[in-house]
C-alpha cells in the first residue's frame, strides 16, 4: 500500500526529524533524539531510577511500575537508536505507555553506547540487567516466571541477543520476546534494504553507519549475539511478537527471523504495518498505525501474562 498520509506528511515537515548522524557531531544528535521523545503525561503508581553492578561499572535502569497491588509479570527492555543513539529519556514515554497498557513492571536498561563502548558492551549490559531483574524478583515484586525481553530497533536486536545467550547459558528463564522492527543481520542486502533504503526516515546507508560504530570489526557482525539470524538454531526460544513496518529497510530481516522462530516450532505473532516506517513506535500516538501498534501490544501481552 502507498505511504500513509500522516507519515507522508510528517517527513515533509521534519524530513525524518533527526539530523544526518554521519555528519553533525554525535552529541548533538544525542540530544536532539532524546528531546524527541517530548514530556509523557502518563502516570504510574511508582517510577524509580536506581543503578545496579553492570560489566562496565554502576548500570543505571529504570523502573516503571503499573496501577495494581501484587507480583507482576515484567518486561526488561533495551531502546532503540542504533546502540549509538537513545537512553533512558529518549524512551521514557514508550516505557511509561509499554506499562500501561500491558500491566507489566518495564526495566528500562541505559547500556552503554558505540564508539565509545564497541560490541559486545551493549550486549553485555542488556544481559547483566536481564539476570539481575530475574535474581532480584522478590524485591521487584514480580514473578520470576514471568519475565520477558523487548526493545525496538537495536535494542530489539539486543533483546533477541539475550534470548539466546539465556537458552544456551540455561538461564535466566524467559517466557517472552518482544521484537519491534529488530535489525537480526549485519551487512545483509535484503529486498527491503534495498527498495527502502531513502525517503522513509532511517536510511540504509545510516544504517550501514550504525552498524560500523558498534561493530568496527566486520569479522564480529557475524556473532550470533549481534546477527541472531546466525544462531545455528533458534529452537527452545521465547514465544514472540514481531513487529515490522513497510517502508522500513528493516523490514525483511524481522520478517525473515519471525519465520525462522515459527519454522523452529516457537510460537510467534508476527504483525506487518503497512503504510509506516521505521520509528513509528514513539510517533504520535493519534497516528492510525502507531495507535494499532499499542493495542496489539496490550492484547498480547495481557494475554501472555495472564491479566
């Protein structure tokens, strides 16, 4: 289908609404995305910052809490931005709205970031917070049994990551995967790459940029841990929910990994939005595909966690 007209109009007011982050200076692109995010106005019954031990030193996380008494199923999740990009702030909204609306306790993780912290960092951050969010349940007050990943964009990739390394390390135990237009290959020339590559926000050559700031070495992109595509299976995972958008370069890879899990015998919801691009995840939530996206979340995850 066409682009949807609300997006349309949108690119050609903002033209993408980041600046170009191969060449303005990297902190000021920092700044710009995280301001995008603008002041959420949804309120919870608790959000505190803490930091805990991380491989790098103190990791700072957030944690977002829901109206209602009782242990709650939780989601760890891992924003979006390239792992260049993105932070608490950027995704303070998302997170707020992802509690809300699923009834979950959100772990929002502020991984380190590439150049500064190359692969594996990010990942070793984004595992180190998901074993402890499991290791500290009864302080959290939520159920250990109940515990899943997500992220959007890179740090759904990160999200998949820790699936992974959770299977084989046996542990920590996840029961869910939520994968929001995820980047599951390094230097792969899909279709989508291809057809989408400008005028829809993120460019493949952006794309290709991001990917050389948090893996400079090309041999390392191949690591399952950063192309989860490589596993060598990728059976025994959390069930999924798949996210992928139209005019997104991302978009064959999420789908290609969606088939994959349910060609593995893991259970997956795997929902296409057509008309949108990549990032419509913090757009406007007025915006018909945006607004879709939300109450698809609700419904599954309200599902899986049994509320």
């Amino acid at each position: 289908m066409p682009l949807d007209p609300e997006i349309q109009l949108m690119l050609e007011t903002t033209g993408g609404s980041l600046p170009d982050v191969r060449t303005q200076p990297l902190d000021a692109v920092r700044r710009v995305y995280d301001m995008s995010a603008g002041i959420s106005t949804i309120e919870l019954a608790d959000i505190s910052d803490m930091t805990i031990p991380g491989p790098g030193g103190d990791l700072p996380i957030r944690v977002y809490r829901p109206a209602g008494e009782g242990v709650k199923p939780a989601l760890v999740y891992f924003h979006g931005g390239g792992w260049v990009i993105g932070s608490l702030a950027s995704h303070d909204g998302a997170c707020r709205r992802l509690a809300e609306v699923s009834g979950c306790v959100v772990v929002a993780v502020d991984y380190r970031l590439a150049p500064e912290h190359p692969f594996p960092a990010a990942f070793d951050d984004s595992y180190a917070a998901t074993k402890w969010v499991v290791a500290e349940a009864a302080s959290l007050k939520i159920d250990p049994a109940r515990v899943g990943v997500a992220g959007d964009s890179a740090g759904a990739n990160l999200a998949a990551a820790v699936a992974l390394k959770a299977r084989d390390e046996g542990g920590p135990a996840l029961a869910v995967q939520v994968l929001i237009y995820p980047a599951t290959r390094f230097d792969a020339e899909t279709p989508s790459m291809i057809r989408n590559a400008e005028g829809y926000g993120l460019t493949t050559a952006a794309m290709r940029w991001f990917s050389a700031q948090y893996i400079p070495d090309p041999a390392m992109r191949q690591s399952p841990l950063a192309s989860v595509m490589n596993a060598k299976s990728v059976a025994g995972l959390p069930q999924a929910f798949v996210v992928t958008a139209e005019f997104d370069p991302l978009c064959d890879e999420g789908e290609d990994y969606a088939k994959r899990l349910h060609d593995a015998g893991v259970p997956v919801r795997a929902i296409r939005y057509d008309g949108t691009i990549h990032g419509f995840l913090r757009f406007n939530t007025e915006f018909r595909q945006t607004k879709a996206l939300w109450n698809d979340l609700g419904v599954f995850l309200r599902e899986w966690a049994g509320a």
